[in-house]
C-alpha cells in the first residue's frame, strides 16, 4: 500500500509506503471528537476510503486498524474514557 493516511479529532499521520503484513505503531492524542477516517492506495493503484468509528475528547486505549487483502478495513477500538 501507499499514500497511506489517518485522519483522528484535530490531527492526521500518514506515511509514503506500508508493505503488506506489516505493523505500524503510532501514538496519537485524541483532542475534539469526530469519525477516525482512514485513506490509501492499494497496489493496483486503486484508491480507499473507510470510515471509523467515532472518536471523543480523552479517551485512551488502542485503536487496531487491519486493512485486509481486498482492500476491506476493521476497526478494533479499545478505548476508556481517562480519568
């Protein structure tokens, strides 16, 4: 995959290239609330667009995103809000 990128409440990361099978770890503070979307390329050159779930100021946990071989995307939030 290319063109790989995150937009979270207030913010986004993205990154050039993210072979297949591989692990990104990223730490990312949520600051206003809204939908996490997450846009790429795939290696026929197609572009996606998936939509995540709805993320709120001061929550934390772990936000798991798995972009499966037809281009499909799951979200696995673990998310509590903080104390």
């Amino acid at each position: 995959m290319r063109l790989v990128e995150l937009d979270y409440p207030s913010a986004s990361f993205g990154m050039t290239n993210l072979e297949a099978n591989a692990n990104y770890h990223y730490r990312f503070k949520i600051q206003g609330s809204g939908s996490a979307k997450l846009d790429f390329t795939d290696a026929q050159g197609k572009a996606h667009h998936a939509v995540g779930p709805e993320l709120d100021e001061g929550q934390e946990g772990t936000l798991l995103v798995t972009i499966h071989e037809a281009g499909d995307v799951t979200w696995a939030p673990q998310l509590t809000v903080s104390r």
